[in-house]
C-alpha cells in the first residue's frame, strides 16, 4: 500500500525528468565549451541530484507502507 504524498513523488520525480530531457536536448545543440553549455550541464547535475533525494524518499515511503510503520517522520508526512 502507498502512502498518498507518494502521488506527488512520483509527479515531482516526472517533472524533473521532463526538464532533465528537455536541457539535455538543448545541450547537444548548444556549442561546447560555452557558457550556455556549462550552464545546462550544472543543470543536468543538479537534476540528477533532485531525482536522487526524491527516488531515496519514495523507498523509505514503500519501506515503511510495507512494514506497516505509520509514524513516519514529520518531514516526510509533510512532503
């Protein structure tokens, strides 16, 4: 059973590989070694580290739903 905030992980975690995809498109077009390139690739960087943290918090929501643990922390309730 899934916790309801998890409909919202899963559409953050959609979200962020929209925008991913999209400035990793816009990257190959872009002349190498600018700064529109170093840009997008520290965006790239930090999309990744987002999808990270989000992909963490969705196993530590299955984990607990499965455990059947339901005082999860009050950050996590919250997000």
């Amino acid at each position: 059973m899934r916790k309801p905030n998890s409909g919202v992980t899963d559409k953050a975690i959609d979200r962020i590989l929209e925008l991913s995809a999209a400035a990793q498109i816009q990257r190959r077009g872009t002349v190498k070694d600018s700064a529109k390139f170093h840009n997008l690739t520290g965006a790239i960087a930090a999309y990744g580290k987002a999808l990270g943290i989000l992909a963490a918090l969705q196993h530590l929501e299955e984990f607990h739903a499965t455990i059947g643990q339901h005082d999860v922390p009050g950050w996590v309730a919250r997000i």
